[in-house]
C-alpha cells in the first residue's frame, strides 16, 4: 500500500508540476509500465525500479528525453525498455552496475 501511494504521489507530482527531476527515497514497485512522454531524470539513490509481469517495464514515447541516474534494474525483463517516436534522441542510464543509452538512429 505504501509504494502504491508513493507512486500515485510521484506519478500525481509529475504530470500536475511538469516535474523534470524524481528523487527516489525507496524502491519503486510498479503494477504496470512506467510511461514518459515528457523529459526527466530518476535519480535513483540505488534504489530499484521493480514491475513484476511487466513487458515492458518502462515505455517513453514522444522524444522524451530519459534518464536514470544510480537506479538498480534488479530483474532481466524479457524487454524492459521500449522507445516509440519518430524524433527520439536520447534515454540514458548510468549507474556502478550498468552503463548504456538509446539514440535515434536518424543521428
């Protein structure tokens, strides 16, 4: 219940605010794919990003422009990122265990 609310707050805050930066302060157990059609940065803290029976755990769309900062992806989804836009340019991630990006192949 309380990772429940703690992502209605997180998911309420950066849609009402346009949000940019997310400060994780607990692991982040989601019920379906996280969605970003806006930029932003998740500073994970070393936190994780958890979506049991997902696929794909985490979805953006419209050129977002994504980051994840020292966030732990703990589980090998059968697809955890999927990347939809015909102008994306750029979803990075960079933590002690993982290093990586997606750019769009029109670069």
């Amino acid at each position: 219940m309380k990772t429940t609310f703690t992502t209605i707050i997180l998911a309420f805050g950066f849609c009402a605010f346009g949000q940019t930066t997310i400060e994780l302060t607990e692991d982040l157990v989601l019920n379906e794919t996280l969605l970003f059609t806006q930029d932003v940065t998740y500073n994970g803290n070393g936190f994780k990003i958890i979506c049991e029976d997902c696929s794909p755990a985490i979805r953006v769309e419209n050129g977002a422009k994504v980051h994840f900062q020292d966030v732990f992806f703990p589980r090998v989804y059968n697809r955890w990122l999927s990347i939809e836009g015909g102008d994306m340019t750029n979803v990075t991630w960079n933590s002690k265990k993982m290093k990586g990006y997606v750019r769009d192949v029109n670069e």
